[in-house]
C-alpha cells in the first residue's frame, strides 16, 4: 500500500512540475524587471459646465466619459503608469483668473490602483472653465522623470477659455522642451474651431486628433491610445512619394510620413525577395473640413503594372481618419541557385477620394503614414508567430508529451494493480 501511495504521489509531481513548466516557462516569471522604464500616460479631462450637454448617445457627455474611463482603466496593461488630471473641475465662480487656474491631479500617475481611479473618476461633475493651456503644461510636469514612452490623452468638448495663452502655442513649448512627450487629443463635438485646435495641439507633438460621437468611439480610442504607449516607440520617417512607379523611392521595413493631396496618387516602392512577404498599411487623415463619402485605396502592382493584390476602405465622413493594408507573399525560387534569385520590386500606390468642403485650403496636402514591413513567408515557423499563433505551438506540443507521459503512467500503475490484485 505504501508502494502504491508513494508511485502515485510521484506521478503527481511529475505532472505538476510539467504543468508548472507550462505555465511559468523560463525567462517570462511574473513581475520580472525588464531594465526599462515603465511607459507612462496622463488621461486629461475636460471636467467644464459644458460637459452636461446631453448629446452622446441621449446622455451627458461627462457620462459618456466616465463610463469610457472606466473600461479603459480595466483594459490599461499592467506595465502602464497611468494618470488622471482634471480641468475646469473645481471652480464654479465667474472669475476668469481664479477659472484659469483650476486644474488638478485627480489621480498620480504611478502604478494603477483600478478601484482607487474608479473611484475617483465617479466624484466628478460638471463645473467650470475650460483651461487647456495651463493643464497640458501640468500634465507634462505630471510626467517627468524615466526614459519611458510619455502621453497625455486629451478629451475636451470645447475650446479653451484661457486666452492669451494659446494652448497649441503650450504644446510646442512642450515639444520643444525634449522631454518626448506626445499629446494625442479627442473632441467630442464636431467643431470647427474645436478641430482646428486640438489638431494644432496633436501636430507640435506628433500626436493624433480624434472626433468622437459615441462612448464606444471614446473607449476604443483612449483604449488605443494608451496600448500605444506601452509598445516601443517608433519614430516615423518622413518621405515624399512620386506621381509613378518608375520614381518611387524605394522604402525598407518601417514606419513613413508624407502629405498627399486631394485626390492625389503616391507611389512608392519596396523590394522583396522570394521566399518573403510584404506586409503594408496605410492611414490618411483629414485634418481639415472635408465632404462625407470619401475612400482610400493601397495598391501593390508590379513594375510592369500589373496589380498583385490591393486593400480599400470608405468612410461617410464620421471618421478622421481612413485606413486599409495588403499582404503580399512572395513564393520562393524555383532557381536551386539562391544566388540567381532577384528581388522583386513591388509598387505600392496610396490613392485618396477626400474632398475639400466649401473653402478649405488644399495645401499642404493630407497627412499620410505608411507602414512597411518586409519578413520571412508565412512558411517559417518563426513568421507564424507574428501572426500570433506560433507562440501556441511550444505550448501544444507539451501539452501532448503530458498528456503522453501521463496515460503512461496510469496504464503502468494500473497494471501494477491488476498484478497486485491477482497476486492477492
């Protein structure tokens, strides 16, 4: 009996140190320092008396912001240090001065206490002026200190209220400062004076605007935008595209600029190898009054023309921003000579149906960022995993040899009882 006891408490263990192994695999334990600082993020909050309008979704705007801060406070990566400061939520007076002060750290930015922020963000009402000047130069100071990525998110229904202190005039001082900080924004009425400033704000930065309308659009973007900050930080490189194929610049894995005018055609082009997939997306603001129903189109066509593959989106003009993307696999040589095997040079062509509304400059034309990457076909097991399935197959195939070793051992112990059993 002792015997079977001690078999059976081995074969235990041995299961549970393979299944430990599973799930704690080596050089990925929980909490492990990766020697980086840790990315950080300022939510700011337009907490002004106009925040009790009741046109997003038939509640109130600050409604809608609550319930977006609250989900995305659940969705935030847990390597984030995450911030909330607030505007216009303390002074109710009609003193512009005393209004113009009225910012606050709602919650420190630092490692994320989800009830604590939560509870936070409940507290807020509806209250003041709208100084947005005077909160991004806080905010900036919310996050000094580390090497880290840093954003400040931020989401205002109106213009600021604190002038002379022009707030895109604050973010180029912040820009200019070198402290890396970007500044995306999201306004929640479609204004044109609203737009004209936040996209002034976002571009010192190299950040982004956004005109949302619903409180699933602001969820999704603020969930965006703070994902953004935990991944590595790519800086664009601005190019200019050409009016054919036969001129294009040629472009390697990365992440581009340009400006594209209305209507326009940009072509550029890349080179892959046989045995390689090239993988493209392109997105194309407007960041200026434009007519509904509009498109973009991203082509990948040969140097004699002939499309390969394309990708396309359309919009109607509730949107921002359009974008599309193509893979292109190219098969391996038949050539045994890998030597002999060319590259093939591959024309992508960026194609935009934006218009102008009545009186909008034309020029400079609409910004347009390009990714490029050029990697191993789908063949290679490593390629796979980028595609977000070879991270599963170590785990699978160990699952098998547990479950391989494991009907070894139950047949054997069982066997061992039948004969035990016998014997008796």
């Amino acid at each position: 009996m002792i015997t079977r006891t001690r078999l059976a408490a081995g074969a235990c263990a041995l299961l549970a140190a393979l299944t430990a192994g599973t799930a704690f695999p080596a050089g990925a334990a929980a909490g492990e320092p990766t020697g980086e600082d840790a990315p950080k993020v300022d939510l700011v909050l337009d907490v002004s008396g106009s925040m009790r309008t009741r046109d997003i979704d038939g509640g109130t705007r600050m409604a809608a912001a609550k319930q977006a801060f609250n989900e995305v406070l659940d969705a935030t990566p847990e390597e984030v240090q995450l911030g909330i400061r607030t505007l216009g939520a303390d002074y109710p007076g009609d003193d512009r001065k005393t209004g113009c002060k009225d910012t606050a750290q709602l919650y420190p930015v630092g490692p994320l206490d989800r009830t604590e922020a939560k509870t936070a963000v409940a507290t807020l009402s509806p209250t003041g002026w709208t100084p947005i000047g005077p909160a991004l130069l806080k905010a900036a100071d919310d996050l000094d200190g580390g090497d880290g990525s840093k954003r400040i998110v931020l989401i205002s229904d109106g213009e600021d209220t604190c002038a002379p202190l022009d707030p895109c005039e604050v973010a180029r001082e912040i820009a200019a400062k070198g402290i890396g900080v970007t500044i995306d924004t999201l306004g929640l009425v479609p204004s044109t004076k609203l737009r004209r400033q936040l996209s002034c704000i976002a571009e010192a930065t190299g950040g982004t605007y956004t005109s949302v309308e619903h409180t699933d659009e602001l969820t999704d973007k603020v969930n965006q935008l703070v994902d953004r900050a935990a991944d590595p930080v790519v800086t664009p490189v601005a190019t200019e595209g050409a009016d054919a194929c036969a001129k294009a610049p040629t472009l390697e894995s990365g992440l581009y600029t340009d400006r594209e005018e209305f209507g326009q055609q940009r072509w550029y082009r890349v080179d892959v190898e046989p045995g390689q997939e090239l993988r493209a997306s392109v997105s194309v603001g407007a960041d200026r009054a434009v007519n509904p129903s509009h498109g973009v189109l991203l082509r990948a066509v040969t140097a004699n023309g002939r499309e390969i593959v394309r990708g396309e989106a359309a919009g109607n003009g509730r949107t921002d921003v359009l974008s599309t993307g193509l893979r292109y696999p190219k098969a391996e040589s038949d050539d045994s000579d890998e030597g002999n095997a060319a590259a093939e040079a591959v024309c992508l062509q960026v194609t935009n149906s934006f218009s102008p509304a009545s009186g909008v400059q034309t020029t400079p034309g609409l910004p347009l960022e390009l990714t490029v990457d050029v990697v191993d076909g789908p063949s290679d097991s490593d390629d796979v995993a980028s595609f977000g399935l070879g991270r599963g197959w170590w785990l699978l195939g160990l699952l098998v040899l547990v479950g391989f070793l494991a009907g070894l051992l139950w047949g054997w112990l069982s066997r061992w009882r039948f004969a035990v059993w016998r014997t008796n």
